[in-house]
C-alpha cells in the first residue's frame, strides 16, 4: 500500500495541521493584541491579520473534517464528523477536536456580533477562545497520527510555549484600561 491509496486521508492530515498551526497564530495574535504589544500605528493591521487567520483556521478545520467522508478506511458518516464522541476512530480524541471547532467558531464567530452582544460581553466570551484552542491541542496529540513525530511534536511546542507565556502575561498583567489611582496628596 503507498500513500496514494489513501489520498483523503493524507490531505485530511495536511488540513488539520494546517488548521492547528493557523489557530495558533490566531490565539497568539488574539493575545499579543490583548496585551497591546503592537505599536499604535500597527494595530489596525494586526487586528485585520488576527481575523483573516480566523477564518483561514476555521476554513482548514471544516476542510479537514470534510475530507475524511472521502477516506476509504475511516469510513465516517457526516453525523460522526459533526457530533463529538461517535467517530470510529479514537472516539473520544476526535470528539474533543470537534468540540475545538465548535467552540473556536462559536466565539471566534462573535466577532461579527459584537455591536448587539456589547463590547464587553463580547470580550468576555472571547476570551475563552484559549480553551477550544487547548481541546485543539488535546485533539492532535491524541487523535494524530504523526502526534508522536518531531514534525509535529516541534509546531506543538512552539505555540504551546508562545500562547502558553502570552496567557500567563495576560493573566499576571493588570486589566488594560483601567489605570492606577494616583497617590493621595498629603493634608496641608
């Protein structure tokens, strides 16, 4: 058997780190944006870039799951590729990577709703993107099949580490926006 034999499943893989990598950056971007690190006069085109990969990312996701109707060995049916925990494939490992798109897309999608949502509940929502990002985690190191393969194992450290350090910035950082109350004046 050669990797021409099963074709769907070869650019389903593709897709799906594709997809990873993407949201990566999109998270990444989300939080480098978050704690303002982009000079004023980038802002805007880092805002642009963070939204585009976005869609790319969720793009490559569906592109992924749709390709494996096609593989001859999964045999999977479109409600196994769209309900969590019911493909014949390491059930539980592919389930969490379709929570990931659920998730990643719900709230990555709010974007688009923000002015009836309210600037601050949209923020609010937003930020548990972090979390359909770490399912996405879960779901390539235990649903891939190259999970253990330094080509993988490589990309996942590196965002894993980069996101990893930004959400612990974000976290440890005081809220952007509200700013220290100056110092009381002494009574003359």
């Amino acid at each position: 058997m050669t990797a021409l034999d099963y074709p769907f499943w070869l650019a389903s893989r593709a897709a799906g780190i594709t997809a990873y990598v993407l949201l990566s950056l999109t998270v990444c971007g989300g939080l480098v944006m978050a704690l303002r690190m982009p000079p004023r006069h980038l802002r805007a085109v880092v805002r642009i870039l963070h939204e585009r990969l976005a869609l790319l990312a969720l793009g490559f996701v569906a592109v992924h799951g749709l390709l494996l109707l096609g593989d001859t060995w999964m045999k999977a049916s479109l409600s196994q590729i769209l309900v969590p925990f019911t493909t014949p494939y390491r059930p539980f490992w592919t389930g969490l990577g379709i929570l990931a798109f659920y998730g990643a897309a719900g709230l990555g999608l709010t974007f688009y709703a923000r002015s009836r949502l309210g600037a601050r509940r949209w923020r609010r929502a937003h930020r548990f993107i972090p979390i359909a990002w770490a399912l996405a985690v879960a779901h390539v190191l235990g649903a891939g099949t190259d999970a253990r393969s330094l080509w993988v194992l490589l990309p996942l450290a590196l965002t894993v580490g980069a996101a990893g350090w930004l959400l612990a910035d974000r976290w440890l950082s005081p809220p952007s926006g509200r700013r220290a109350s100056p110092p009381a004046r002494a009574a003359s």
